[in-house]
C-alpha cells in the first residue's frame, strides 16, 4: 500500500503576483479516499494553491503529479479531463437557469443540436440519491437557498465524474445545521473513494471530518499533520505561529444611557406577503454589546437594512441618540456617528475596484483634510490616513495603500472595513457577521476590538449566525424567528440549547 502513488501530488509551487509571493516553494500531498484539509490565516495562499490545482492560475515554478505521472493545467478544462472539480468560496452558476441545467452546462448531451435533458435529469436524480444531495432539478437557483447552491456545485463536479474535489471554504455561508450536512456528505464521497481537498479555517471542522492537515503561513508551507494526533491549540499555534486565545476576555457591561431606539418597526418582505420585519421594538445603550440572533433568514438583514437606511421601512420609527433618523439619509446617519460593518462586504462594504486608500476614505473623502474647498481630492493626506490604518489593523496587501481590493484576500478586506469603520470614532458600530470567513487569529482580533468600543463607552449591535460568538461576545441576546423578536437572553445564565429552541421557534416568550 506505501508503494500506491498519490492521486494528486504538488510539488514546490511557486506562484508570484504583484508586490507578493502568494505560494513559496509549497508542496502537497493528497492520498486516495481521505479527506485533506489546507488550513491557514486569510492571505496565507490557500485559494491560490487550490486554483493552481484547478488552472485558473499557472505556477512559475514547480510541478504536479496525478496518479505518479507529471501532468499541465492550463485551464479549469484541462483539470475536469483529468478529473478535478472544484466548488469555490463565491459559487460559480448562472442565476436564472434552473439546478438541472448549471449541472449539465458545459457538457451538455445533444442530438443534432437538441439539448437531451432527460438522461440528464436520471442521472442528476441517482447522484442526489446516493450522496444524500437532495435538490430540486427544476428550481431556478436564484429562488434556492445558500445551502442548496452548494449542493448543486457539489452534483455539478459528480456528474463529470470528477474524482479529486476541491471544496473551497465550503462552511463560510452555511447555517449550523447545513455545515453538518456538509460534512457528512463529505464523508460519503472520501468512502465511496473519491479523495477530497479541504480548504477552511475552521479548526472545529478539521477535527471532525479530516484525516490529514497541511499548514501554509504567509505563503509558505509550514508542515502536514495527523488530525487524530493533534489539538486544536496545536493546529491553530501551526497556523498562526503563536498561542491563540478562544474564550473572549471582557469585564462586565456598564451601559449608560441609550443611543439605539428602535420603535414597533416593520419592513416589507421581497419573498412573501408576510412582514421581513415584524413590530420589532429594542434598545441599544452606550457600554454594552446587544447581539440579534437567528437562523440566517428570520428578517436579521432587513432590520440592519432598515436601521442603516439601505432599505425604507413600512412603519414604526428609528431613533439615534435622541433624533429621529427613520428616514434620513445613509450619509446622515454616518456623520450622526453610525458605523456598519455589512455581512456582504463585496456588495455593501467595498467598492472592489478602487484601491484599498480609496476605500479606507470611502466615507469622509469630502471632509477638509481629504479635499481642498475648490473640490480637489488631496492624495498625500489620503494616503498618510491609509496607511496608517493599515499599520494599526494590520491590513495586509500587496502593494500598500494603492493595493486593488479585489487582489486582497477576504479577511484582509473585512479587516479594512473594520478599520474604516472603527476609526470613525462612531457612537453606534453594527457589526454583521464581523468574523464570517475569517480565520482565528483574525476572528480574536476583531473580538477584541469590538469589545473595546464597548469598553470606550460606545453602543454596539452585534448580528451573528456563530453561536459561540453569540455567547461570548454579547451581553444581551434577542432572538428573531420569522421577523419578530421572541427572546431576551442573558449570555450569562442562557445555554447553548435554550438559545437554540429560541432560534428554531420552538420556544418563545409571551410579551406582558
């Protein structure tokens, strides 16, 4: 068995970009049937590595094996003949075609120019079956949920027969409940031999499901491990090169007075008849940490939306520190001292295209010391702000203030809105989803520092989906079910369970 060649070797890749070398002399190694996690900080060259694998990007040095014979990707094409697939971070399908037809695009059956859909459709039908992917063959994928996207890309690699699958943080976007149907499917595929990479930065989910871990930092490979002989503080020490704390450290909240009132507000839905946001009424007080949490889907968006002015409200009133701001302007509610971290920071956080110091001013361009009075932006002082805030966050990029966002990886970019954000000196932060797709190093950074905001006497609302972030970072909890608030819990006294009967409305309290 020793002797078995591996099925996908790479050997000291070298792959170089601006400013930056993404990979540097990494080798991996990935056996038949066993699930291989890549694990590493935002920025280390995980996805770079992956899509070398995948040939969206060529390597300047260095070469790949499949089986013990040398072969060449030069394109996604070469690698789905050799039997690669790949699911990536930011799903790739065609929004108003159906699931049935993004899984056959590309090798479609026809005859004489006539799409043949019904073998398709047996063979898709078989596939959900023995892998336990159950999805809609006729749903429009813009109709479908997160979860099922994903299912979809994941049938769309099996019905090509692929044989190495590459899962590019595949647990970023999930509920709770979808990571654990991922993650048995996963282990379906490495039994029924086919042999899975793993990128993530999730210590939790490597425990659980891989058998083999290779380490990258800062581009370079750092080692591979046994996941059964290791410890997540040893796997997370590996990846960051330093002890990491998990538990957040906070005193006790001393709210003063209250900066957030939001008044009986409701928000009208874009998928039902029903209310997004139902008559939900709460407070925000300078010195604590409130935190909404819920299933994805259960109207915590739309009520950020309607607080932040991305979206009008139907009724009820928003009220920030004392005025009436339930129909002011985003740029109001900004100078008022509002700041919003989104939970999709390519969509409402970041313009990708500019640079990272045309972004880091995004908000104050128009303020005297970024702009003379004839309207002429004043470039040195922009850039001496950017990089400033890139030294104290520790933003890290290719090329410094002039770095495209688009290059960054995803942590590096949420740590810039971060900083753009916190550096406003705001009286209000809103913080959705701060630590999604983050990695633990990063994730104890932000904590931190959204707890000393707290600490500095400001309010903070804290929406979350990672219920140990719920329950360490916050010190009070509301639950939305369906639109409506249905529970004040106290972190303190709560359980993991009673806020997950919360959560699944299950339970629910009876307003006095």
């Amino acid at each position: 068995m020793e002797n078995t060649p591996y099925a996908i070797e790479m050997i000291n890749i070298t792959k170089r970009f601006p400013g930056i070398v993404a990979n540097d002399k990494v080798t991996l190694q990935l056996k038949r049937g066993e699930i291989h996690a890549l694990l590493g900080e935002n920025g280390a060259g995980k996805s770079t590595l992956m899509s070398v694998l995948f040939g969206m990007y060529q390597a300047e040095e260095g070469e790949i094996r499949k089986n013990g014979k040398k072969v060449k990707i030069d394109s996604p094409n070469d690698a789905s003949a050799l039997g690669i697939g790949m699911v990536h971070q930011h799903f790739k399908m065609v929004e108003c075609f159906s699931v049935l037809e993004n899984i056959i695009l590309g090798v479609e059956d026809t005859k004489l120019g006539v799409l043949r859909k019904a073998k398709a459709r047996e063979k898709v039908v078989e596939l959900s079956k023995r892998y336990g992917l159950s999805v809609d063959p006729d749903a429009m994928i813009e109709d479908i949920s997160v979860g099922m996207q994903q299912r979809t890309e994941i049938l769309k690699m099996l019905y090509r027969d692929n044989e190495i699958l590459i899962f590019d943080e595949p647990t970023a976007v999930l509920t709770p409940q979808e990571i654990e149907e991922l993650l048995a499917i996963m282990r379906n595929l490495a039994a029924e031999g086919k042999s899975i990479l793993f990128i993530t930065h999730k210590l939790n989910e490597i425990l659980a499901v891989a058998d083999r871990c290779t380490v990258l930092r800062k581009g370079k490979y750092i080692g591979t491990v046994d996941v059964k002989d290791c410890t997540r503080a040893q796997l997370s020490r590996m990846m960051v090169g330093r002890d990491v704390e998990f538990a957040v450290q906070k005193e006790d909240a001393k709210p003063g007075e209250t900066v957030l009132e939001v008044k009986d507000l409701c928000l009208a839905s874009k998928r039902s008849k029903r209310n997004s946001v139902n008559n939900v009424s709460f407070t925000v007080r300078a010195g604590e940490i409130v935190c909404i949490a819920g299933i994805e889907g259960n109207g915590q968006s739309e009520l950020v939306y309607g607080i932040t002015g991305l979206e009008g409200v139907l009724s009820g009133s928003v009220h920030f520190c004392g005025e009436d701001i339930t129909h002011a302007t985003i740029r109001k509610r900004s100078l008022l001292g509002m700041s919003h971290i989104p939970e999709d920071r390519h969509k409402h956080g970041l313009v990708l295209d500019y640079t990272l110091e045309d972004n880091l001013v995004l908000q104050r361009y128009f303020e005297p010391e970024f702009t003379t009075r004839a309207g002429v932006l004043r470039r040195s002082n922009i850039t001496a702000y950017a990089e400033r805030l890139i030294d104290s966050f520790d933003v890290r990029s290719g090329q410094g203030a002039e770095t495209v966002t688009r290059s960054m990886s995803g942590g590096n970019q949420q740590r810039a809105i971060i900083a753009r954000e916190i550096d406003k000196d705001p009286r209000l932060l809103i913080a959705v989803q701060p630590t999604r797709g983050i990695d633990v190093g990063a994730i104890e950074y932000i904590h931190k520092q959204i707890v000393a905001e707290r600490d500095s006497g400001k309010a903070v609302l804290l929406v979350s989906l990672e219920l140990d972030e719920v329950m360490t970072v916050s010190d009070r909890i509301l639950v939305m079910y369906e639109g409506e608030i249905v529970g004040e819990l106290d972190p303190k006294t709560t359980t993991v369970e009673e806020l997950g009967l919360y959560m699944a409305g299950v339970k629910r309290e009876v307003k006095q």
